[in-house]
C-alpha cells in the first residue's frame, strides 16, 4: 500500500477544501493510505474525515523546541528560507514518509507567490518525492516570474478547468485535466428543516470574500437582499441561505446574517439548521434537494452542477469561469462576474432567465456528469505511477 501526503490545506472550516480532501481521499481508497497535513487539524479532526489515517499540523508548534530554535535563529540572522523551513518542519517530516505528495489547494495560486510552498516543495524534491499540483486552477496572467518557478517543481499538474490548463500548457508545464474531484463526493441527506418547501425552495449563498471583490459591496448586498424579495412577490418559493465558509476572518455567516436580518419576520426566508456543524457532505446534501442555487462560492455551485441542480454563480475568478466553460460550453447565462454585477436589475434579470430553462438544465446536467467526471482511472493511475 502506497502512501500519499494531501498538504496546502486550509482546515475543513472552508467545506469546499473539506469537500477536496474527502473526494481525494476516496479516489484512493484501496491503493494508498492517506495523511493530511493541515492548517487547523483540530476542526478537521471533528468532521470525520473516515479515509484519512493521520492529521498533522502543517506548523509547528507555538511552544515546541524547533519553534524556540527558529526564534533564536531569526534573532541571529539566518536565511529566510531556512527560517520558513523549519516553521513548516512538520509538512516536511510527514513527505518524507510519503511516496507521493498532493498539494490540494486548488486555487492558491490565486492569491500571488506562495513562499511557504516554495520552501516546502523544494525541501521534498531535494529528498526525491514525487509532487502533484491538484485539482488547481491559477490565473494565467500570473504564470510567470516564481510563480512559474514554483510550478515547474511539480512532476504533475492536475488542472481542474481548461483556462488554467490551455495557460500552463503554453508555459511549458506538465499538466492535464480532470474536473474538481470534489464533483464525485457523495451526498449525506439530513432531514428537511422547516420552512423547507419540496420543489420549491431555492437556496442562496452570499460571501464576505464576493463582497469584497465586488465594485461595491454594499451595492452588491442589496442586490442580492433585492432577489430575495424578488423571489417572495413572484413565486411561492422559499429561499434557504447555505454558507460554505466559516472561517473567522471569512464567514459565509456574516453575509448571510446581513441579509436574514432584512426578512427577519418572513418564514419563507431561513437558515440551515445548525448550519456551522454541517458537514460537506450534509450541505451537499441539501443543495441536492433545491429547485435551483444562486451561489458565490465555487463549491457550493459544484455541489450544485453534480447533483444537477440549475445553478447560477456569481463568480471572481479563473475557477468559476473555467468550470462553467467546461460544462456548458460558454459561461455567459450560467456566470456573472461579480465585478460587473451593477445591481438587482442584472442579477434578478439572470436568476429568471435561469429558472425559464430549469426543466433543461437540469436534464442536460444529469446526463453530463457521468462524461465530465469520468477518467479518474486515469487520473489516479498517473498520480500511483509516480509512488515508485
């Protein structure tokens, strides 16, 4: 039995980095055994992850030796790489005693140069294991400079959407393409909540992270306030707010209170019950049940499309786009990216034309998904063939 490191994980309070490790983990079910080096293996620990044999933390700890001997040697001048290093020590250890490492952090990439993945990966190849970039998506615009650098460590490249595959490609980077392997995690059916209508409940997820990269945050709260009200007049629909981050410094909560607290008195208008504790699986479970999802975050829209539910996304970045090119052919209809969302008008305007087209959405997502997810035989054999 082979084993493989996942590492560059931000913890399963992000149920999208959740939902990566629990898909990944099943892939190999059977030929390897599995770590998980993570960025907060005390909430992992409390999600069950079944096919994940250990949890470390990918630093070490506050008051451990090596962070005092890190401490000194930061006072004493040593080189910065060395300092990231040994904070980074334990990813080290756990590769070592790897035959394949993943780094699982799909669009890390994303957010600029990665220092501490630079140190690690280099710390691995100096000692001979085997590196895959999985299930990534990376802006093109920044494949270049130690970006580029960085990605020409990995023996493998797993490119989730053709953007980011067409762009490495032309950089000369071994990559090929599967979809996000979170599409193939199963879902856990909780009991329906109340205010849940069967058929008729369409469910909205609104992030502090959208927000942000919005023209106008507020502006763009109210857009989404103004098709919650929308949907109240025109139909008899219940709307179920679902977060899929929680992060204290990026909680779906937070966004979704915000806009809870403008239909405070409407029952139609919920949150999932206990919504912090579900688990990815257990959102995916009630995204399945939907008659159709407005969604910020990119996993909740793959809980979604996998589950064949008609889904629109407003979206900021390469994965959104890629994704709904993959599966559609054109992202226009099925994405609006959120810094051109002017207002209510649009998104209102979108969330309509989506539900005029539900009934055939949502056969053409049922019948698509067995072709657009197969090929994980493949993908996993390329990943086994490198655990020599």
């Amino acid at each position: 039995m082979k084993r493989i490191m996942l590492y560059n994980h931000g913890g399963c309070s992000n149920r999208g980095c959740e939902a990566i490790v629990r898909s990944t983990a099943a892939l190999f079910d059977g030929q390897a055994t599995v770590s998980l080096a993570s960025d907060a293996p005390q909430e992992d620990r409390t999600q069950r992850l079944e096919r994940v044999e250990r949890i470390v933390c990918s630093q070490i700890a506050p008051c451990s030796v090596r962070r005092f001997v890190n401490s000194i040697g930061f006072r004493l001048g040593i080189p910065r790489e060395q300092e990231v290093a040994r904070k980074h020590a334990t990813v080290t250890d756990l590769g070592k005693r790897s035959d394949v490492c993943l780094s699982i952090g799909g669009d890390t990439y994303c957010y600029g140069h990665q220092e501490h993945l630079q140190v690690i990966n280099g710390r691995l190849r100096r000692v001979g294991r085997p590196l895959v970039l999985w299930g990534c998506s990376v802006e093109p615009d920044i494949i270049k400079g130690e970006t580029l650098e960085d990605l020409r460590a990995y023996d493998l490249i797993v490119a989730r959407e053709s953007i980011t595959e067409e762009a490495m490609r032309a950089a000369g980077l071994p990559v090929v393409r599967w979809c996000d392997p979170a599409f193939t995690m199963a879902c856990e059916e909780l009991p329906l909540p109340d205010g849940w209508r069967e058929g008729k409940t369409v469910g909205l997820n609104v992030s502090p992270l959208i927000l942000s990269r919005a023209k106008d945050g507020e502006r763009t709260l109210d857009a989404f306030a103004g098709l919650v009200r929308h949907i109240l007049e025109s139909s008899d629909c219940a709307v179920a707010l679902i977060p899929h981050v929680f992060w204290a410094h990026d909680n779906d909560l937070d966004a979704l209170g915000r806009i809870k607290a403008r239909f405070e008195n409407e029952p139609r208008v919920f949150l999932l019950p206990q919504a912090g504790t579900l688990t990815a699986p257990q959102i995916k479970g009630y995204i399945a049940r939907l008659s159709a999802l407005v969604t910020a975050r990119t996993h909740a829209s793959v809980a979604g499309y996998s589950t064949g539910v008609p889904t629109l996304v407003i979206g900021y970045s390469v994965k959104a786009r890629g994704i709904a090119r993959d599966l559609f052919g054109d992202e226009a209809g099925h994405l609006i990216p959120v810094q051109e969302l002017d207002g209510e008008t649009e998104l209102i305007a979108a969330y309509e034309a989506m539900t005029a087209r539900a009934q055939e959405e949502r056969a053409f997502l049922t019948a698509r998904m067995p072709a657009y997810t197969a090929g994980r035989e493949d993908i996993v054999a390329r990943v086994m063939k490198l655990a020599k």
